[in-house]
C-alpha cells in the first residue's frame, strides 16, 4: 500500500506569519465570512486586515473584496 503525504507550504507560510502578528487571519476569516454569506463580519475583517497589512498585492484583494461586498 502506497503513503501518500500532502505539504501545504502556503499553510505553513501562514501560520509562521500568523505567529509573528501578520495580519492573515483577518483576511482569512474574512473569506471564510464571505463564503458563508456573512458580509459584515467579512467586511469588518478586511477593513481590519488593511488597517493592519502593508503586503499590497493582498491588500489589492481585500479591497476587491471590500468593493464587492458593496463596502469602500
């Protein structure tokens, strides 16, 4: 019987930033917000999360986020 493993380098990048006080949670649960038609949980967490990240390319997204939950 073959092993199969699974390495997530996006998830370990994540949670090390996590650990440093990255702002990702906020943008994570805001998706996950999102994805449960919470939209003003999801709204707040982006607004958090570009209160918080200088990373601008997912402070980009955020903001799309932002825009298409008719907030910004």
């Amino acid at each position: 019987m073959p092993n199969h493993i699974f390495i997530s380098y996006a998830r370990a990048l994540a949670d090390h930033l996590r650990q440093r006080g990255f702002a990702m949670a906020y943008n994570d649960r805001g998706v996950a917000y999102v994805q449960k038609g919470e939209t003003a949980q999801a709204a707040a967490d982006f607004a958090k999360f570009l209160e918080l990240s200088s990373d601008s390319q997912l402070r980009q997204k955020a903001d799309e986020q932002l825009k298409a939950l008719g907030v910004s």
